[in-house]
C-alpha cells in the first residue's frame, strides 16, 4: 500500500491509494483462501499406507461445481475491482477540470525542463519562467501540464502525486494534478532513456501560495511581479 | 486421405478458365483508377483484390479438398491481424485523441521530376 | 531416411501440407503486421497518395500478370505431380522459376528507375513502406524460386513427387500476397 | 522417501525384451552428438544450451543486484557497473531469460523430448528442420553474447527495446550492440517458428493410434497450444523488427517522430506479441506441473476437458490484453478502458486453472518427492504472480504502480515459477528418462528449499519498495532522495544478499546432477514414478527410435486410482 511508505500529496492520490486498498482485499481474500486450502490438501491427502485414491474425474456436474461456482465469483470480484478502475483513470486521465494555470514539462536527454507561466498566469508569454528539474506549483491549485519529449521516450512521475504520464516525441499530452498539502519531493523518469535514466531526477517544491508567489516575484524577469504577487493572493 | 479426393478433383477444374478470369479481373483493376472516381477506385483496386485472391486460394491452393480446419486456421491469422489494426489505429493513424495531439512535422518532400 | 511418425496422418492433411499451412499461416501475421501498419500510416496521412503517384503503375501490372501465370504453371506442374508424370511437373516448375526471375528483373528494373528519379528508401515514410513491403516479398519469391528448382530436380526422377504441390502451395500464397500488394502500393491513390 | 525412488520394473512392456530400432543404425560421434536429427539429442542440445545461458542471464543479476545493494562498488568478478554497463546489464538479462532460458528449455528441450515419447511416435516429423531450428538458435545466441563486447557495449534500451531510443545510435550511444540484438532476436524467432511448426504438426499428425484429443498428456497440449500462440503473436513484431533495424542502419523513419513515424506503433507491435508470449512460457510449465501432480497425487487431473478449454480460452483472450503494458504510454486514455476489461477477464480462466490444481489434489495420496515439491511449489508461487496482475491490469492502479518495482516483483513472480521452478520441476521429473538414473532425492530437497526460501526473499522486498515508488532501470537510487532514504535502502540490500543465497545453492543442483549422472548402474528402470504417459513405456534413456515397437493408446493419460485394479495406476499402452 503506498500510503505506507509516502505521503498522498494529490486530490486523486487517495482515490488510487483506495482502489488498491479495494483490489488488495478482493484478492487477498482469494490469495488466501486458496493457499490455505492448497496446503490444507498436500497435508490432509499426503501418502498413507493402504489408503487407496478417491476415483474422482471432474467431469461430472457434482464435481464441478466446485470450481465453476468459485469461478463466477471471481468473475462478480473483478467487476468491482473494474468499476472502481475505470472510475480512477476517468478522473485522472480522461476528465480534466477547469485549470487555474498550466504548466509545460519537456523531458531530453537527461533532464527536465518546467515552464512556469509566470506572473501573468498565462504560458507563452514573455514573463514565463523557465527552470531545469524544478518544479514550483501552490498548494491546492488544479495545473494542467503539456507534457513533451525532445528526443526519445521518458515518464514524467510524480510518486506523492501517484502520478505518471510517459513523454513521447512528437507528441503533446495533457495532464492535471492539484496538490493538498506543501513540501519538496522527488519527480522521477520512468521510462529508460538511455545512458543519464539513473541521473534523470528532479524535485517538485509544493509551496503555500505566499511562499509559491514570492518564488515568483523572486525569478521573473519584470516588475510585474508585486502586481502579480497580489493577484495570485486573491484568487 | 484427402489426397484421392484431390486426385478426382483436380482434373474437373479448368485452371486455365480460372487464370483468364484472374487476367480479366486484373486488366478491371488497372483500368478502375482511370475512371477518376475514388469509390470506384477503391472497389476495383481492393474488392478485386479480394476476389483475385479468393480464387487463387480455392482452385489454385486447393483451400476447398482441404479440411474444414485448414481454412478456419487461416482465417483465424487473418483475424488477428485486424484486430491489430483496430486496436492500434486509434493511436497511430489519428493525430489528436483526448487529451494528446500529433502537431504535423515537415516531411522531407522526395524530389519530383516532370 | 524418414521417420515413422512422418508418415503417420491422424490429423487428415498429409503432414508436408500440414506444415505448408502452418509456414503460410505464420506468413500471414508477418505481412499482416506490416501492411497494417502501412495501412495505419497511409490513412493517417493523405499526402502519401500524391507519393504514390510516382509509382509505376504498369510495372506493377506487368509483374501482377507474371506471378499470375507462373502461379499458373505451378498448379499445372502439381497436376501433373499427381497425374505421376515427374518430368512434366518438372518442366512446369521450371517455367514458374523463369517467372520468378522475370518478376525480380522486372522489379530491378523498376527500381532502379525510382531511385534514379530520386525516390529512395529514405525519401519519406511512404517510399521505406514502398521499398520494404516489395523487398520482403522479394526475399519470398527468391526463396520460392530457390526451392522450387531443388523438388524440379528430385521431380525429375519421379522421387517425391508430393513436394511439388506443397512448394506450389507456398507459391501461390506468394503470389496472394503480391495480389495485395499491388493495389495498396501503386493502384491506390 | 526411499521407496519412492526405487525403480519398478514390473511393466509387462519389460517381458518383451527388445534392442533399439534396427532400421536406426549406428551413428558417428559427429552426427549422434553435434549435428544430430534425434529429437532428444536436439532436446540436450537445447537444455543445456538454456542452461548456459542462464548461467550467463544469473551472473548479470549478480553483478546489477551488488549495484544496487552497494552502489559504486567494485563488484567481484565483474568490476565496476557503470551506468550504460547497468543498462546494457538489465536489457540482457531479461532478454537472455526470455528469449533464450525459458523459451529453448520449456518449449524447445521439454516439447522435443517429450512430444515424440509422449504421443508415441519415434520422432518429430522433421528431424531435419529441427536439427535447423536449434543451429539457428544456437547462431541467435551467440550474436548475443557477441553483441555484449561489441564497440561501444551492449544494448541498453531494456528489453522491449523502445524506439527512438533503439533506434538512434546518438541517443543510445550503443549503435553496434543494438542492431546486433535486434538481429539475435529475429533469428531466435525464426528458429522457434521453425521449432513451432515441427512440434505443432508432429503432435496434430503423428500421434500414436487410438490417441484421441482427449488422451493426450497435458503437457504435449501445452506446449502445441504455446508454439501456436507463438506463430500467431510474432509476426507482426518480426515486421516490426525489420523496420526498426531499417531505422537503425539505413535512415528510414518508421518509428522516427521527426520524420512522420510513430514511436508508439513500436510498442504495439512490441506488445501484441510481448503478451502472448507470456502465455507461451507460461503454458508448457503449467502442463509440466499438472503431469507432475497427477502422478504423485495419484489422481486424475480434475476435469481435463475444462482445463484444456480453459487453456485455448485463455490463448484467445491473450491477443486482446496487450496495451495494459502501455496505459500510461501515451496511448489514447479511451483505449485502455477496453484494455483494462479484457486484461481483468483473463483473471478468469487462469483462477480456474489454479482452481483445478487443488481440486486435484482432493482425495490424493500425495508423494512429496523433489520434482512433486517443484510442481506445488510453482502453483503456490505463480499464485502470488497471478494476484498481484490485478494491480496492474486495472488501469487506475497501473497509473501508480506502471514502471516500479512493483512491477518486476510482480513478473518474476510469473517468470520465476515458470521459468526455474518449472524447468526444474520438469528436470527432475524426466531426468531418469532423460539419463536412466535417478537423481538424489536429499540433495534435490535441499536444492529446493534452498531456492524456495531465498526466492521470496529477493521479490517480497522488491514489492514494498515498488509500492514506495522506486522505479526500474536505474543503476543507482542516491540521486533520488525520497528513494535513498535508509530504510529502502536496506530492503534492497537484504535483496541481493538473499540473492546470493540462491546463486550458491544453485551448485548443490549441478552437483546433484553431476553425481547422478556419474553414477555406474542405470537405476531408473523404465517407469520409476509408476506414471501412466507413454514415454514410460521406452528404455530409460530411451534408443533412437524411442520404441521397441510403437505404443497403442488406449485411455487417458490420467487413469490413477482405477477402481478394480490392484496396481493404482493404468498406463496407456495396456489394452483394458
């Protein structure tokens, strides 16, 4: 279970942590109870001597009941574990919401490049700020991200946000995240793209929104960014 | 055996009738494009195709003495290779689908000589 | 000397065209992947059709026509074959051979045409499905040809007699193939 | 356990005392043992060349798992493991434990051993294509090992080999070792279609009369029904091999994004067979060990028809599951819904599968001698490799789990029990047919728990740490603070040294066999397990030509526990 071992820092990192949760008891049930009587058998039927074998082919419907009746319910179990999967990735890949700004990530051989749209909350713009494996978001604000790939394949992955998108040359993929609680923590590749995939790290700063908009004011190239500052306090 | 059905067969089958329809039916499939019409062009070039190998398959491979099983076999590859394409086409024979976009790249133009 | 279990037939196909059917089964998926994703490219791209204006449709046609009739000779020669007359079988099988060199001459020809004009493998993605697909097919009609001489020779003796159809089978299924190719790669556009 | 052990020889067959074939005559040294047509000398060759190999395959994991444990240390034997030798490490040994250790052992050495015994013919029905099929193995193998110290290292685009990282020398700085991987691929596939059609056709053709569908061993069925999948799975990636080593060596552009190609059309072609083949090595261990257990639970396999059944269905569903390897790759999110459906069906019929092991063993009299252990031991395992598929097969999970170690702890958790518990279940097994003697039966226990223990020691640890997040094919986790904290650290380190544990009792199983097969007296007899397939009615090893006379069948393969027989077993050759 993920949750052990990280923090759930994504409005949908707790949905995914839930359904594994889901999938985890569905089969675990199963797991268990198959092992247990698999090696209840192998002791209860071991050698003795002049105990002959039960004849038994399985071929009659007495019999098989006992495997196609199990059968069907793991049949109902996967439903479940279905809807549940289906419902996650909706929310995650499929159905973006309304974003508040957007963010471009180009992975290349072997970093990642983040342009951040700046003061102006707008991305293409003069006053976007350009960093290499830094990513600067605010706390509880929905990104979209384009994701891009100079050269060959990489994965933008983000474990506190359970998040993971890979990057393809030749194409612009878009994502969302929004983050619930602050901090600074590791964004990886997760596609091997050669020689630099072990170097290819990068962090991502969750900040509160002071903090987030003083970042701002502190790298933008203009004077905007007292104007800025406020209007990012505001919404 | 399916051999001694075979030997019957066989000489029933006029396999020179059965290559005058495969020219005739390719002359068709020449000529098809000339009408200038993509429909029409589509039906001569791939309906022909099909017919074409339909034939050969029949009274040249002898699919029809064979079993039952070796024609399924057949079909069932034929099967696999379009499930492929359906499956597949979504990603690389459309250039945006949601949330992703193939912006077109410049492809390098191959010398034309008039 | 052959084993026991080739002579067996439990299954009702004599066990060369058994594997003659599992060699052309396995065949289809292999040109099935690739004219697939030929298809996928083509689609996804409507300037190729301009491309493949440049091909030659007539060449085309022609090899369409040798493969035909050499496809032909080889359902004569499996008739003869079964008929048990070896050296006629044989003759046959000689005939579909000068077809098969006759259609790679032809296609030399036309391709060194195209690259003279400048279409080479790597002009675009259309021309390295164009060269690709062929020259696959190519290897097959080369292959075919090689083989097809070797059940001439033992035909000849009236040995093995069973082996002319299974090669002819093999042929004809080449023959098929380039059926397909010839509208997706010149009629198409 | 002694008993078990002791050969039996009261088999009616034993009466009529007969000398190998006379029509197969005496041979050579060169062409009974190195250009031999016999299909269990091509079964040896395989064996043991899948043996070497995974020697090879064991020594790559010892040199990256040591990386991993101990970053940046001078590795005994190997040296330092730089970041392209990680790579190159990685890419090789999942290749090398695919393409050449499960594949060449489980479908090549145990499908030409055991068809021709098992269906009760005196050999395949190509000996010569056969002979073909394992040189051009034996030629894929060594241009890959070749293809490790060519200029500029082996390849290190993982083995899925993704483009434009394959494709490109600039981005894989590994021009040569690419392309010559790719080529040892292609012909490792070619062999095996040459090795498919031959099994496929000898076990549809040559059966031996009175072998129904029905009668035949699960084990033969498995195998056919793999070398099937195979033919049908691989084409489109032989294909695809051929574009990308275009792209590679002469500049076309079918995988290249700058030039109109497509990097994901790779990875479904990659994947449409990638998938199936799963299922192709999966399926030869799961008849081995369904063999296995029938005899030494002495029962019948529970409902044989619903297992054969279950197993094409499974075959079927196998070409529609493939994209769940690329949920997150960049394929359209739409798709995946239907991937993750179909990938959740498949639970289906491999529950059914494990369901009908244990219905089996109901009412047994259970033996557990080694190569009875191996085969439980691969339902138990593979049973764990089965549930943790769920994660990954449902999509929303994938979106986390895609690409850790999660991941690899789940498919060697498949891959392992197949392709080790499974080969050595079915060495053990056959090893008396194979040699004529008997393998030791304490040693082999030895081996076993040996392997058992330390086994899932390696991957428990591998699936927290998946669940942490840590993700594959990196040489080394310092750059990614969260990942080097200390307490990950130490699961990877108790990881390698269990690791180590399980290389070294890996020698007791070659001394066992060294020993073994060293022994004076042939003291296997024909039938030591009492099991009723027709390969136990040959001499132990049996002569070219397999039988003195070639076997009637006349009943299942299964037929333990016979009511109104005093012997527990009915082999197929006995008229009733």
């Amino acid at each position: 279970m993920p949750q052990l071992y990280l923090e759930a820092l994504s409005t949908y990192a707790s949905d995914i942590d839930n359904l594994i949760l889901l999938i985890a008891v569905l089969v675990g049930f199963w797991f268990v109870l198959c092992e247990g009587i698999f090696f209840y058998f192998i002791f209860r039927f071991r050698e003795k001597d002049g105990v002959r074998t039960e004849y038994i082919t399985g071929e009659n419907e007495r019999h098989k009941r006992w495997i196609s009746y199990p059968h069907i319910l793991v049949l109902v179990c996967d439903l479940f574990i279905l809807v549940g999967a289906i419902q996650v990735w909706y929310d995650i890949k499929q159905h973006l919401p309304e974003p508040h700004e957007t963010v471009r990530i180009v992975g290349q051989q072997w970093a990642w490049t983040f342009v951040h749209p700046g003061p102006d909350h707008v991305l293409d713009t003069a006053d976007d700020i350009t960093t290499v494996n830094e990513l600067h978001v605010e706390v509880g604000k929905v990104y979209h991200f384009k994701l891009e790939a100079r050269d060959v394949l990489h994965s933008f992955s983000v474990p506190v946000f359970r998040l993971k998108q890979d990057a393809i040359p030749g194409r612009i993929i878009t994502g969302w995240f929004e983050a619930t609680g602050v901090g600074e923590y590791d964004i990886q590749c997760a596609e091997i793209c050669g020689i630099g995939h072990g170097l290819m790290a990068a962090r991502i700063f969750i900040e509160s929104p002071e903090s987030h908009a003083a970042w701002i004011a502190e790298k933008s190239p203009f004077q905007l960014a007292v104007t800025a500052t406020a209007s990012t306090i505001e919404d | 055996m399916s051999e001694d059905a075979a030997h019957a067969d066989h000489h029933q089958v006029n396999y020179v009738r059965i290559w005058l329809i495969l020219l005739g039916l390719l002359i068709v499939s020449v000529a098809g494009p000339f009408l200038e019409i993509q429909v029409v062009t589509l039906v001569t070039a791939f309906g022909i195709a099909i017919i074409k190998a339909y034939l050969v398959a029949k009274n040249f491979m002898h699919l029809n003495l064979e079993p039952r099983y070796a024609v399924y076999l057949l079909l069932t590859m034929l099967v696999f290779v379009f499930l492929f394409f359906a499956a597949v086409a979504p990603d690389v024979m459309k250039h945006e689908g949601q949330n992703w976009v193939k912006p077109r790249v410049e492809v390098v133009e191959a010398p034309v000589h008039h | 000397m052959r084993p026991i279990a080739n002579t067996r037939s439990v299954a009702g196909i004599p066990t060369g065209r058994l594997a003659v059917w599992w060699v052309v089964a396995s065949e289809i998926v292999i040109f099935g992947g690739l004219l697939a994703s030929y298809v996928m490219y083509r689609l996804g791209n409507p300037e190729w059709a301009g491309y493949a204006a440049h091909t030659n449709v007539w060449m085309g046609a022609t090899n369409t026509f040798v493969l035909l009739t050499s496809s032909l000779a080889a359902v004569l020669a499996h008739q003869a074959a079964v008929a048990g007359d070896g050296k006629k079988a044989a003759k046959l099988l000689y005939f579909t051979c000068l077809g098969a060199v006759a259609f790679l001459c032809i296609k030399g020809f036309e391709w060194t045409t195209e690259i003279q004009a400048g279409y080479t493998i790597t002009s675009n993605t259309f021309w390295s499905f164009y060269y690709t697909a062929a020259g696959l097919h190519a290897l097959h009609v080369i292959a075919g040809g090689i083989i097809m001489l070797i059940v001439a020779e033992t035909a000849k003796r009236n040995e093995e007699l069973h082996r002319v159809e299974l090669i002819g089978i093999y042929w004809h299924f080449v023959d098929i193939v380039w059926i397909f190719l010839f509208p997706l790669l010149y009629i198409a556009k | 356990m002694a008993e078990i052990v002791k050969p039996q020889t009261d088999q009616p067959e034993s009466a009529q005392a007969h000398d190998a074939h006379a029509h197969h005559g005496e041979e050579s040294f060169w062409s009974k043992y190195v250009f031999p047509t016999d299909h269990k000398m091509i079964a040896m060759q395989y064996m043991f060349t899948g043996m070497a190999m995974a020697l090879i395959g064991g020594f790559m994991v010892y040199a990256f798992r040591m990386q991993l444990a101990f970053p940046g240390i001078d590795v005994p034997l190997y040296g330092v493991v730089t970041p392209n030798r990680y790579n190159a490490l990685v890419t090789l040994h999942g290749t090398i434990m695919i393409f050449w250790v499960a594949m060449p052992v489980l479908i090549a050495a145990f499908g030409n051993f055991l068809i021709p015994l098992m269906i009760g013919c005196d050999d395949m029905v190509f000996p010569k294509v056969n002979r073909l099929s394992y040189q051009i193995f034996l030629l894929s193998a060594i241009v890959l090992v070749v293809s490790f110290f060519v200029e500029g290292g082996g390849f290190g685009g993982a083995w899925t080999a993704y483009p434009p990282l394959s494709a490109k020398a600039e981005y894989s700085q590994t021009g040569l070792g690419s392309s010559l991987w790719l080529v040892a691929v292609t012909l490792e596939f070619i062999a095996f279609l040459l090795g498919g059609i031959n099994f496929v056709t000898t076990a549809m053709n040559a059966r031996a009369p009175g072998m129904g569908m029905y009668d035949i061993p699960m084990v033969v069925w498995m195998i056919v029904i793999a070398s099937v999948l195979f033919m049908a799975s691989v084409g489109p990636l032989i294909a695809g091999a051929v574009m990308l080593f275009m792209d590679q060596n002469i500049g076309t552009a079918f995988f290249d994004p700058d030039k109109g190609g497509d990097p994901i059309l790779w990875q479904h072609l990659f994947w449409f067979f990638g998938h199936p083949e799963v299922y192709v090595v999966l399926l030869p261990a799961m008849g081995i060990s369904a063999d296995i257990i029938c005899t030494f639970a002495r029962k019948q396999l529970f409902a044989y028809k619903t297992f054969l059944y279950t197993t094409f269905g499974t075959g079927v569903l196998s070409f529609t599951v493939w994209a769940h390897h690329q949920f997150v790759a960049g394929i359209d999110p739409r798709m995946a819904n239907i991937f993750t459906v179909t990938t959740l069906l498949i639970s289906i019929p491999i529950a059914e599968m494990c369901f009908i092991y244990i219905a089996t063993l109901y009412g047994g009299s259970i033996r557990l001698t080694t190569p009875m252990l191996w085969a439980l031991a691969f339902v138990a395992e593979f049973m764990i490799g089965g549930v943790t598929g769920i994660f990954l097969g449902a999509s929303g999970a994938d979106v986390y789990y895609h690409d850790t170690y999660f991941v690899l702890a789940h498919f060697h958790y498949t891959f392992f029990p197949i392709a080790i518990i499974g080969t050595f279940a079915g060495f053990t097994f056959w090893f008396p047919k194979m040699f004529g003697k008997m393998m030791n039966e304490t040693l082999g226990k030895i081996h076993f728990w040996g392997t058992i223990i330390p086994f899932n020691c390696i991957f428990i640890p591998l699936f927290m740490l998946g669940s942490a997040g840590q993700h594959r094919r990196v040489y080394s986790y310092e750059n990614f603070p969260d990942l080097a904290q200390p307490q990950f650290q130490d699961l990877r380190v108790f990881a390698t040294i269990s690791l180590l544990v399980m290389l070294g009792f890996q020698l007791v199983f070659f001394y066992n066999c060294f020993i073994s097969w060293r022994k004076k007296e042939k003291d296997a007899g024909k039938n030591p397990w009492r099991s009723n397939t027709l390969e136990w009615v040959a001499e132990s090893p049996p002569p070219h030509g397999n039988f003195p006379e070639l076997p009637h069948c006349y009943r299942g393969p299964y037929e333990y526990g016979t009511p109104g027989r005093e012997e527990d077993y009915f082999p197929q050759n006995l008229p009733a």
